[in-house]
C-alpha cells in the first residue's frame, strides 16, 4: 500500500522508533502491513491472538472493555503515534481489550516475531516500552478510581479533568476532545447524562468549545466538581 520511503518517514515520527537508524526502520518499513480502517470498524477483539503490534499513523482509536452484562466500557483513546497491543506480543496470552475505529484510520502492524527482536536488540525501545507499561498501569488505576464513582455526571466531570492539560501558553485544554457518545462509553454512562453535563459545565463558563478542543476556563470549579463539593451558578 505504501512506499518504502512513505512507510520509513511515517515510522521516523512514531515517539516509540524515534531515532532509530535508517537501515533498521527500513527494515520494519517492508515487515510492516498496512491497514486502512473505516468508522466504527474493529482493529483487534478481545481473546484474539496477539500476532502483531500496531501503531496508529493516523485518526482516532477507541480501547473497549465489555462487561459480564454485555455493556460496552472505554477504557481510553489512542491517538496518532500511539503504539498497541504489546502486552500479548509480549505475554502471549489473548487480547485483553477490543479496539474499534472512532474515525477513519491507516495502522501499520508489525509481525510478533519482528516485535519481539526489535524489543530485544534495542535497549531504548524496550525503556520505552517499559515506561509506557508503567504509564498505561497507572492510567487504568485512575480510570479504575473514577468508573467507581457512584454520580454518572461526576464520573464525565472526572474524565474531563484527567484528559485536560495545560498547552504552551498556560490555557489548559482537552485536545482532540472526545464526542459525547465517546465519552459517555468512557463514563459507562448515557450520552444524554454526558449532554447534561456539557449543559451544566458550558452555562457556568467552566468549558468553552474551540473546534477539536475543549478550553477549560475555570479548571478549580472543574476539579471541585469531579468531587462534588461544589454548587455553579449559571452565567447570567
């Protein structure tokens, strides 16, 4: 689908393979298969085998949980330069989650038997892997915390904040903000009880809209309301 020269290029800028040698993400390049993924479409199912690691080149990628009842849970989004599916490359074992395209994708996937030496012969790749474990460790403890919160709108408060950051001037802000429907599958929760809350948030100027991006004008009043402690007043 690619040229090797398109491939390698896209590889270079993947946070995971930075400043690896030319030879060596050549290499990878022509290992690599390429997949385009549409809207809504599955990338990996949960209990598959684990015969590739995956990185998103472009587009957003929702991770899934579902349930004993049958309801869907997002554990988290993937955005581009995002890397995948390396704990059953590693481990062996099943898929533990299920992927699904929020919007149209390209994602290169690299065999396991190449995963694996390229996590072997690399000291700074297999650092890297070995920090972005730890960081995905301690994400799914927060998540964990909030998904126990007992108010569905304080549990879309809590996510707003956790996904909020503070951008080169100061203005903290959610960056390629999730839909509501994304959300409300993050919040294990409906998409009307995430509108509500946007309601609440928008009319006391706690968020502002900004095309892709959420801007969180008062980020105090939005962590006060992830735990609860706070009543807003409307804008008048």
């Amino acid at each position: 689908m690619l040229s090797q020269t398109t491939a390698v290029a896209h590889l270079s800028r993947l946070p995971l393979l930075t400043g690896l040698g030319t030879d060596l993400l050549a290499g990878l390049a022509d290992a690599m298969v390429w997949r385009e993924v549409k809207k809504r479409d599955s990338v990996i199912l949960k209990n598959s085998a684990g015969e590739h690691l995956l990185f998103l080149i472009k587009g957003r990628l929702q991770v899934l949980d579902v349930t004993e009842s049958g309801r869907e849970i997002g554990l988290n989004l993937l955005m581009p330069g995002d890397y995948f599916g390396e704990i059953s490359v590693i481990d062996d074992l099943p898929r533990s989650a299920s992927v699904v395209a929020v919007e149209s994708c390209l994602i290169g996937l690299l065999p396991k038997a190449q995963s694996l030496a390229l996590f072997h012969q690399n000291p700074l790749v297999a650092e890297r892997i070995l920090k972005g474990l730890a960081k995905k460790l301690r994400t799914a403890s927060i998540y964990q915390t909030i998904l126990c919160l007992p108010n569905a709108q304080q549990r879309v408060f809590a996510l707003l904040q956790r996904l909020s950051s503070i951008a080169p001037g100061g203005l903290v802000v959610v960056e390629q903000a999730p839909k509501q429907q994304e959300l409300a599958i993050m919040a294990n929760t409906s998409r009307e009880t995430v509108s509500r809350a946007f309601k609440v948030l928008t009319e006391a100027g706690v968020v502002e809209k900004d095309n892709h991006r959420l801007i969180v004008r008062k980020p105090q009043q939005l962590e006060a309301l992830a735990l609860q402690d706070v009543t807003l007043e409307r804008k008048p």
